[in-house]
C-alpha cells in the first residue's frame, strides 16, 4: 500500500536494522531441531508470530485506507526515530576549534508520515534532549499544528496513530496518557494507538530512512541546514524538517496523572475515546488478534480529569477560603467560552445587601447578572461588566457608585470589575459587585424616597428574585488567544474563569406581612390574614376586601408603616372562603355549609328551616323538613320556612307529617303505605288494658306475657290468656329434658307440653304407668364377671353391709393390677364420664392408675330408642338417625370407627371405702363395642373394684344450658355424689332428681319399660320408680328388676328369696348358692349331700361334721377321726377325736394295745407277765411281748436273778443283789427267812 501512496521509492537490497527477537529465536530452534515433532512445533510458533504481525499490519492498513479515502473524518500519522547506530548521520561541532577536543554533538532524526496528505516530516534534535516520550509527544503537537492550518482549526475527529514499539513500558503509558489527554481536551474525539513488536520494521517510514542512510553514504552534510537538504533531496515526497532547539516537558506533566496505568509493554492496540463525558481507554491485547476490546480494569481515569474533578463548583460556596471553582480552559477559541453560574432558589426572595462574587485568578473580560421572577422561565438583566461596555455590549461606560433615586430601574453597564489580563502566580482574591441597594441607602432624599419608590411595582421587583444567573462571556486574556501553534494551545491552557466565593444577602419576600420563614427558608411566616409562600394572598376566609401589600409608610407612625390587613368575611362560621365581590363592595362567601345560602350564609336553603333555639353560627341551625311523602298533601313536601311545619293530609300528624293520629297506625307500613288504620288492641293483654299501639308499627303495649301485635294471645312458653285485665298468662314450666320443644313451648289453651315417649304430665316431668327414666347409674359393668387380667381375685363371699358393693362381688387387686370391662356398650351416642368404684384401707398407699376404652368392634344394637322414636338397624343398609328432632343424617350400624385404643386418661385413686375416680367425659357410639381397661399402679395393700359406671355429662344436656351458674354447680355436684355408693343416697335430693330426670329423658328421648319380674316384684307388679326404674322387690330379692336374690338369700320364688342361715362355726362365709341355698361348708363339714355325725340329712347350712368327722366347734372346718376298725368298737369319735376302744386296745385311734398288753391283733391283745420286782416297768414290746429287767435281772418274763446275784426284790432298783461269799465263790442264794433292810448308822459314835 505505501507503494500506490509514494512510488518513487526504491528499496535497496541490504538495510541494517534491528532484528526480532522471537524471528532469530525461532530460526535458531528450527536449525537444531532434530525430530518432526520438534520441527513441526517451531514451524507452528513460527506460523503464529507471522501471523500476529500480519495481524498488526493489516490493522495499519486499514487506518491508512480510512485515512486515504476520508481524510475530513481520519488522520493517520506514523512516527518512529532514526536508529543513528545504524545509520550515517553525521556529527557536528558545536564549538570553535580552541575547543576541538570536545566531543561532537549528535544529531538525532524524527520521521513522520501523514497517510491521505502525502506529507512527510523530519526532526532533528541534538542529544542535549534526554530520548523519551518528550520527544514523541512534542512532534506530535509539532505535526498536529501544521496540519490544523489545513484544516482551519478543525482537526478531523479520529486520529490513527502507528508507533513503534519499546520494551520499556514507561514509553508506551507515557503515549497512552497523552493520547487520553488529548481526547479530554477535544482535540479528538478519539485517539486508536497501535503498535508493532520491535525488530518489524514498518515499510513506509523505515524506507524513508533507508533512503536517507543510502543518501547520507555517498554525500557529505557539513551543518544542520546541509544535512536537511540532503534529506529533502532523498525523498519524495520532500521532507518538511525542522531543527528542535526547545521542547514541552509534557512528561513531567502527565507524570502524576498516570499512575494508574501499568502492564503495557508488549505490543497492543489502545483506545481513547469520550464516554458520557469522560475519557474511556481500552485495548487490544496480543498474542490473540481475535480477541475484543477490553476496558482497562486499573486505569484510574478521574486522574485525568483533573479540571473537571479538581475545582468542583462547590468549592465556590464551601467553607475553605483557598478553594475555588475553575472553569475549562479556552482550548476551542474561536468558539465563544460562555458558561452560566445559575443560583435557583425554591421561593422569591429579596436582595438585602451587595452581591458580592470572588474570583481569585482573574475577573472575566465580560460579563452579566440577570434575575428571573418565575424559576428561570424568563431572565432579565440586572447590570452588565465589560472591560470596554461600548465594544461589548454598545453601552455606555457607567459607575455603580453613580446610581440615582430617578434612575435606579435603568440597567447599565460598567468596567470597574472586569479585568483584560489574566494574574499569573498567586491567587489573588478580586471582586465582581452589584451595589445598587448599597447605592441607593445613600441618595439625598433618605428613607423617606426609598421607601416612596418601594411603593412603585418596577423599582420593587428590581430587587427581587427566585433565581440569579452570572453569565460568564469572555475570559480575561492577554491577547494571545488569536495566536496559532504551540504558544497559542499554551496560552488558551491559561484562559478560564475561576469563582471562590459567593456572598449575597437576601430575605424571604413577604410583601411586608411576614418578618420570618419557615420549611428552611423557603415559606413565609405570614400575619395580617395572609397566605402563600410570599404571603400573596389573603387567607380564604379573609377577601372581605382585595389583598394589597404592606407599605413602608408612612414613618411618622408607631410602629411605622401600614399593615393593610386582610378581612375576614362574615359567613357566620358556615364557609370556609369567601371572594371579593366589587359589585357589593365586600366579601362573598362561597360554599356554604350546614344547609345554609345566602352572601353571608344567614338563611337556610330550600328544604330547610331554621332552628331558632341554636345561634345563627351553630352548624345544627338549619333543619331539614325532612316531610313524609305518604302522610303530605299533594304530595308537597315543603314545609313552613320559619316553623318547619309540614303540610299534612287528614288523619296524619307531626311536624313532618310522619305520624298517625292516636289510636291508629301504619302510615308508613309495606301493607296500604299513606293509610292510618285502627289499632285494635286486646285490652285483656295489654299492659293497663289501653287501646293505643305504637303509630309506626301498630304493636300494641302487651304484658309480659302476651304477644302479637294486638297483645291477643300468649306468648311462647306461656299459656291460658287471660280473662281479666290484671291475670298474666301461665308459664308453660315443660321439663327441659322430658320435652321434645327445645323453646319449652305448650298448648296455648290447656298448658300441655309436647312430651317424649312414655313420658306424660303437662310439663312432662311424668312417667307413664310401668315407665321409668335411667338414673345415672343406668350403664352399670360388674367387675366380679368380667376378665380378671393381672393381680386380681373375685370375691362373691361377702354380705352387703359389711362391705359396700353392687352385684354378687367384687374384685380384690393386689400391687400393680388390671381389670378389664368387655362388652362395653351404649344405647345412644353421647359423652360418657366412666366411673371407678373402688374400696381401699385408708392406710393404703395408691399410686396413680388408669383407664383405657378399646373399640373392639360393632354393636349388638338393634330396634334401640334413638331419637323421637325406635329405629331398625342393618349392619350394611344406611339409616336416617334423628336425634332429638333436631338434626337427621344417614348412618349405618357398622361401627365407624377402627378397632384399637379409642382414648385413655390417668385417674387418682382415693382411699376410702366405696370410693369412685371418674375420667374426663369421652364420646362413645352406640354402633360400637367397647372393652374398658382399668390398670391399678402399685397398691401397698389390697384394693377392691367393684364395678365401672358409664355416667353421661350432664354438661352436654339442655337442663344444664339453660341453668344458671349457681344450679350448673349443684347439677355437677349431684353427679359428683351419685357415683360413690356411700353418698348415693344425699344426692337424692329433689333438685338432683329434677336433673337426672331432665338429662336421661334427654339422652334416652323419653321413658324406657319397667320391666320387672313378676316372679321377684311383690304382687308381680310391673311398676317400677320414675328415676332408675327399681322395682319393688320381695325378702331377699335384688336387682333393679327383682329378678335375683341378694347375697344371703336363694332359691328365688313367688315368697320371694330364703335366708342361707349358714352356720356360723361350719360356713366358709354367709353367702350361699344363689339356686341351691347351699352354704359354702368348712372342710369336713357336712353339705346337703352327705350325713352327718348328728345324723342330720340334707344339711345346707353347714351345721355339723361329716358322719366320722370332729372338731365342729372350732370355727375351722372338722377332721376326720380315722378310728382304727381292729381296736375300735365304732368309727365315729367323740367331739376331742377319741375313738371307742376294745377293753385291751388304746390310743386316739384305738390303733395300739394297752399298756401290759402286746401283740394287737383281731383277737385282742395278749397280757405281757412281766415280774413286777425284776421288771422296769409293767409294760412291753409291742410285738414280741417281752419286758424291759432290771440291771440284775433277766428272763422272759424278767423272774430271775442273774448269776452271782441273788435275793429278787421289787424294792431293789436292780432287782437282786450281789453274792458276798468272801471270794470263796461267786454263785449264791437266798437263805431261807433272809431279810435285807437299810439301816442308817452314825459311825462317828
């Protein structure tokens, strides 16, 4: 492409320029590479690099292109530096000869070219200048000058600038900066920076230089303007060179702005461009040409701001006196640098003082302060500066200090604060006014004329204001703004307006009816009946006359001045505003209130009338007529417009005709509305026998007790009307639980309530004949039949008396035990308390126990009373069940619920003798069958359960709904005491069975059948008690329908039961068979099956032993006499166990012979003829019969002496003596007549 733009260039063969590091890298790899791998890896790295700087170039031409094709619109500029090391650019002296030895001065080259312009440009600069970014940077301002004449001042918007890249990143952010600086300043709107790796020469501007060196190789360049001849010489097109003898030191400025930017030393593309306002940079980075623009995260751009950021234009009204507002410097001269210093307040306000505007650099050469009264929609002058008022504004040259009274209102124009130079050094604070306020104070003619001309709209407004504007016009300058080049960019730099304070004193316009604001200054306080932020206004009440402002005058008055208040109107409080009517000449009142007209609101509108009782201003004094159409002639419902009288038709009364005269009423009734009819009233019923009824409804004043509107009949729940004027009708008094009227009501005529089933009585409070009500112990389970789980025995042996129990028995618990109730069913669906009864010894030790109700399958009922009347059940066909005639829904016999758990609760147990722990009430149905758990926890001594009650909650019931606190308290008292057997009988009172009757006809609807056996109820009667339905039972007979005998009684017959009559001493106990009359016999003792030892047959009281038996009187059974048959002469022994033994037998038994006897057999016993002297005793064996010798004795039959013994004797203990023969011989005997006798003889005389 740089062929096409510059064709005589020529290229010659050999150049020596800077090799690519990566280039001589890469060929030394691909010469030692030994494997294809190796290879074809360098070949790839090669291929990439070529084509990052394809890339790069491609890039450039482009911009070149662009530059070519629309130059108005791009400027392409490269600038690279004349590698000297490698070129032949001569050396000068700088110096004399004296001074040779000196070394000579370099000589340094620049180029450029421009694309699309053909130009060429070349600097030279000696080494004096330090080679960086300066140098790039002052010839690019040097290049953009020369072109800026080409294009009148107005540089194309976007600059392409091609550079070359280093590797020292203080150069490439050095050019970025400046290239953002540039685009902060207009210059361009943007600025793209590329760049390429060093060691790749751009063909253009480095042929340029080729021709050069070749040039300089063959002709010699004796001084500077030689060697640019030389230069111009080897190009075409000519270069344009230029010696740079000074330059800019923009480094040293931008240093501090461009600390942000780092990590840019490797070649990319960078842009600069304006961003809402700001400067945006981003840039392409390499190796990947492909990859998008990126902003650069860490470029802190406000730092380039930094006349924008720098003096903010709250530094005009802070509070640091060193801190100033500056505005943009006047880079775009031509173009008129005119900026607006606009102060907006949020109400009118009024100049109290100077306007004073510091501006510490220097006052603008022109300038104008103008006002607006309506918020910046129009503006007006208020004085105009210039420093030549002819030249700027063609007016004459005027002093503030000059201002006379006449001619205040004028706007002039004067030079005394605008300066021509700007100050370069120190602020210095100068100061622009506006003191025509200040002026005036000063006139010959004193307040007095002041305050005259405030009375004039024109000179007033001249100091008032809702916004003020400084329009700043041209800047002070020293004439250099029409110089072009470098000096004139410098000097524009300093052109710009600086402001550091703003002072004005200025109040709340009020138009003299407010001394103070309020809302920060913004609204006034206003006096004198005025309103509006300025106090405009007069109040809306107060336009008895026009609103005028306050005046100053006149003085001479104390306080001075006149006030000119506003009005208030006289609308007698029945407005809010009023309008000033000059027709009238005074206040209008609009919108009157409370239903009054008029100018003043002192008459009532059509329709109303006033009430002369209340004030003219009371807000109640206008009455509406508020006349009655149906009771109005003619329909004409306007009424008196003093006495508010309507105009009512014959029959009709009142004020508003809304009335029927008295006796008849109705007028305004559905039934023939606008007709009065008689009220008919039944004298008998009403209260004092009158015949007057009320005028609008006709309901005449009944007794208490009567009812309708013509007080004819009783009321509900009363009968029989009465039939003198001081007779009440009687109350109905049904029974709550026994009547099937849930409102109690009766036959108005003979009292008679509606009862349920088998109850009678007008109040239904009756049984019929062989009808009975449950009482509360109606659903009554014995635990003596039930399952005895755990722990736990059944006792039917005990008496009713000696210890408190129903049924035959009880059950008798020990430690932790269980009972369980199976079979558990109800006739109606209700809620149940169930109900322990226990005994306990008070020094038992009870611990908490438990109740649990299973549901264990459907019920047995079938044909049950359920409601108003009895239903068939079917377990699988739905039933329409109605319950006390109230509600009916459809159900089934099944029950509903699943079998397991239903509820369990804890209960307290309580020591004492029939004792009773109730639960809280559960809900059972009578579809289901239940099994009632009842678990003992720990008892330290026996504990008794007697059976379990289902009581229903008398809560639930009407008669307690309808009770009132005190009776519901009795009503579950009597429930609390009806449980316990032994105070069973103290809730028999008759308020307690009033409520057991109520609540069980209730639950039960109605009275179920006596039901009494004829066979246990005297005279076989089948009546029973109203309340439970016990029976009349004979001696000995139990159960609510005589139909078993009590405990001590059997055998149950038309005399009723027999007596037991147990024996005492032979009975176990004193109960005996219920069928049989049997008495439960101690062992031993004869029962009716056996004889007796007393010869008594059938026997069932137990009142002897068993025939063989004794012991009978000890209370504990008789035992068997086991009388040996062998020695006895009869089996049966006396009452100690003695048997009658033969005359030679003995013992209890008669089983062994008598002493003196042996060998007990059927024939008796044989005698032992034992010798009494040799014989211990008389007795002997058994068996063999033999004797039992003394010591000196032997034999059968123990007779004789044994040898060397003689002499036997009963006397001698061993039977015969020793043979004393002086030891001639051990063998004697007896000598005949010998008498052995002991002597006693004292040896001592």
């Amino acid at each position: 492409m740089w062929k096409k733009e510059f064709p005589n260039l020529k290229i010659p063969r050999k150049t020596r320029f800077t090799k690519c590091t990566e280039c001589d890298t890469l060929r030394k790899l691909l010469k030692s590479a030994k494997t294809k791998e190796d290879i074809k890896e360098v070949q790839d790295r090669r291929t990439a690099h070529f084509g990052l700087q394809n890339s790069a170039r491609q890039k450039y031409y482009k911009h070149i292109k662009k530059a070519r094709n629309q130059p108005e619109n791009y400027l392409s500029i490269i600038i690279d530096s004349m590698d000297q090391n490698k070129s032949a650019i001569p050396q000068f002296d700088t110096e004399t000869k004296l001074q040779a030895s000196l070394k000579p001065l370099r000589v340094h080259l620049t180029g450029a070219l421009v694309h699309g312009q053909q130009r060429a440009f070349v600097y030279a600069w000696t080494e004096k200048f330090r080679m960086d970014t300066n140098i790039t940077v002052n010839v690019l301002i040097s290049i953009l000058l020369e072109l800026a004449k080409d294009y009148n001042g107005h540089l194309p918007n976007t600059l392409y600038l091609q550079l070359d890249n280093s590797a020292k990143e203080c150069k490439n952010k050095y050019i970025i900066a400046f290239a953002a600086w540039l685009v902060h300043l207009r210059v361009f709107r943007k600025v793209k920076l590329g760049y390429l790796m060093p060691g790749h020469t751009h063909e253009d501007v480095d042929q340029m230089f080729s021709r050069f060196s070749t040039h300089l190789d063959k002709r010699n360049a004796a001084t500077i303007p030689e060697l640019f001849q030389r230069l111009t010489d080897a190009y075409t097109p000519h270069a344009e060179c230029k010696l740079m003898t000074s330059m800019w030191d923009f480094r040293d400025v931008i240093d501090k702005k461009i600390a942000a930017i780092s990590g840019h030393s490797r070649p990319h593309h960078f842009t600069a461009k304006l961003v809402s306002g700001k400067v945006q940079l981003r840039a392409k980075l390499w190796p990947d040409p492909q990859e998008e623009e990126v902003e650069i995260p860490d470029l802190d751009s406000d730092k380039l701001e930094c006349s924008l950021n720098d003096r903010l234009p709250r530094f005009m009204y802070d509070e640091d006196p060193e801190s100033y507002w500056q505005s943009i410097s006047w880079l775009l001269y031509p173009t008129p640098l005119h900026l607006n210093i606009t102060l907006s307040f949020p109400s009118i306000y009024e100049l109290g003082g100077d306007i004073k505007i510091e501006m510490p650099t220097a006052r603008p050469r022109e300038m104008l302060l103008e006002k607006s009264l309506d918020h910046g929609r129009t503006w007006h002058p208020m004085q105009y500066y210039a420093y030549n008022c002819r030249e700027a504004f063609d007016m004459e040259d005027n002093e503030q200090s000059a201002v006379l009274l006449d001619s205040a209102t004028e706007i002039t124009c004067t030079s005394e604060d605008s300066d021509g130079l700007p100050i370069i050094g120190e602020p210095q604070d100068q100061t622009v006014t506006f003191e025509k306020l200040t002026q005036l104070n000063n006139n010959p003619s004193g307040l007095q004329g002041i305050f005259e001309e405030f009375e004039n709209d024109t000179f007033r407004e001249l100091f008032v204001f809702t916004d003020l504007r400084i329009r700043l016009l041209y800047p002070a300058t020293d004439g250099e703004e029409v110089s072009s080049g470098l000096p004139g960019l410098l000097a524009k730099l300093q052109y710009y307006y600086t402001v550091s304070d703003l002072q004005l004193v200025a109040r709340c316009y009020c138009n003299l009816h407010g001394i103070y604001c309020k809302d920060n200054g913004t609204v006034c306080e206003c006096q004198h009946n005025t309103a509006g932020p300025n106090c405009e206004r007069c109040l809306p009440l107060y336009n008895n006359r026009p609103w005028r402002r306050g005046s100053y005058l006149p003085l001479d008055t104390e306080p001075g001045g006149t006030a000119n208040e506003c009005q208030k109107c006289n609308c007698h409080d029945h407005a809010d505003s009023c309008e000033y009517n000059a027709t009238v000449g005074h206040g209008v009142c609009l919108d009157c209130q409370h239903n009054t007209t008029g100018v003043n609101c002192s008459e009532c509108r059509a329709g109303f009338y006033p009430n002369n009782s209340l004030s003219i201003n009371h807000p109640d004094i206008c009455i509406t007529c508020s006349c009655e159409p149906l009771g109005v002639r003619d329909n004409d419902t306007s009424c008196d417009p003093l006495t508010g009288q309507c105009h009512c038709k014959a029959g009709v009364t009142g004020l508003h005709c809304d009335q029927c005269e008295t006796g008849t009423y109705g007028l305004l009734l559905e039934d023939r509305p606008g007709e009065c009819k008689n009220c008919s009233c039944n004298t008998l019923g009403t209260l004092d026998s009158v015949d007057l009824c009320d005028q609008i409804t006709g309901q005449c004043p009944c007794k208490n007790t009567t009812d309708t509107a013509t007080c004819g009949t009783c009321k509900d729940k009363y009968w029989r009307f009465p039939e003198n004027p001081d007779e009440e009708c009687l109350p109905c008094l049904c029974d709550v639980g026994g009547s099937t009227s849930l409102n109690t009501s009766c036959d108005g005529s003979t009292g008679q309530c509606d009862c349920r089933p088998n109850l009678q009585g007008l109040r239904c409070d009756q049984t019929q004949d062989g009808y009975y009500v449950p009482g509360l112990d109606f659903l009554l389970f014995e635990a003596e039949g039930e399952n005895v789980e755990t722990n736990c025995t059944v006792v039917t042996t005990e008496l009713p008396g000696t210890i408190l129990f129903t049924g035959r028995g009880f059950v008798s618990c020990n430690g932790s035990a269980a009972v369980a109730f199976n079979d558990v069913e109800v006739e109606q669906n209700w809620f149940y308390a169930l109900a322990v009864r226990h005994t306990a010894d008070n020094s038992t030790t009870l611990s908490s126990g438990s109740v649990q109700v299973f549901t264990v399958g459907s019920s047995g009922v079938n044909g049950s009373s359920v409601g108003n009347g009895s239903i068939q059940m079917n377990d699988s066909i739905p039933t329409n069940l109605t319950v006390d005639g109230n509600s009916t829904e459809q159900v089934s016999s099944l029950c509903p619920y699943e079998t397991g758990l239903a509820y369990s609760q804890n209960i307290t147990l309580t020591a004492g003798v029939g004792q009773v722990s109730m639960t809280d009430p559960v809900q059972l149905d009578r579809r289901c069958r239940y099994q009632v758990s009842v678990h003992l926890d720990g008892a330290s001594s026996p504990v008794t359960v007697d059976s379990l009650l289902l009581i229903p909650d008398v809560t639930k019931s009407i008669v307690y709904e309808l009770a009132d606190n005190t009776t519901k308290g009795v009503y579950k008292n009597c429930v609390k005491s009806s449980a316990p057997l032994p105070t069973t009988d103290t809730a028999s009172t008759e308020q307690c069975q009033q409520m057991v009757f109520s609540l069980s006809a209730q639950v039960y609807d109605g009275a179920r059948a006596c039901d009494c056996d004829p066979v246990g109820t005297v005279g076989g009667s089948s009546d029973c008690s109203d309340v439970g339905g016990r029976c009349r039972c004979k001696p000995g007979v139990g159960g609510t329908r005589c139909d078993t005998c009590i405990p001590g009684y059997h055998s149950l017959s038309q005399e009723g039961c027999s007596a037991c009559n147990c024996s005492d001493l032979g009975s176990v106990h004193q109960v005996c068979d219920l069928e049989t009359g049997q008495c439960p016999c101690h062992p031993g003792v004869s029962d009716a099956s056996m004889l007796s030892a007393s010869n008594l047959t059938a026997d069932l009281q137990c009142r002897s032993c068993q025939l063989d038996y004794f012991g009978f009187e000890s209370g504990e059974g008789c035992h068997p006499c086991l009388c040996n048959e062998t020695g006895s002469v009869s089996l049966q022994c006396d009452e100690t166990g003695q048997c009658p033994c033969t005359d030679t037998s003995g013992g209890d038994k008669c089983d062994v012979c008598l002493p003196g006897f042996f060998n007990f057999s059927s024939q008796g016993c044989s005698p032992c003829g034992c010798d009494e002297a040799g014989s211990e005793v008389m007795t002997c064996d058994q068996t063999e019969g033999s004797c039992t010798c003394k010591f000196n004795v032997e034999g059968e039959g123990c007779d004789t002496c044994r040898d060397t013994t003689f002499n036997l004797a009963t006397w001698n203990p061993d039977g015969c003596q020793d043979c004393f023969c002086f030891n001639h011989t051990d063998r004697c005997t007896s000598a005949v007549g010998f008498v052995l006798q002991n002597i006693t003889v004292d040896v001592n005389r």
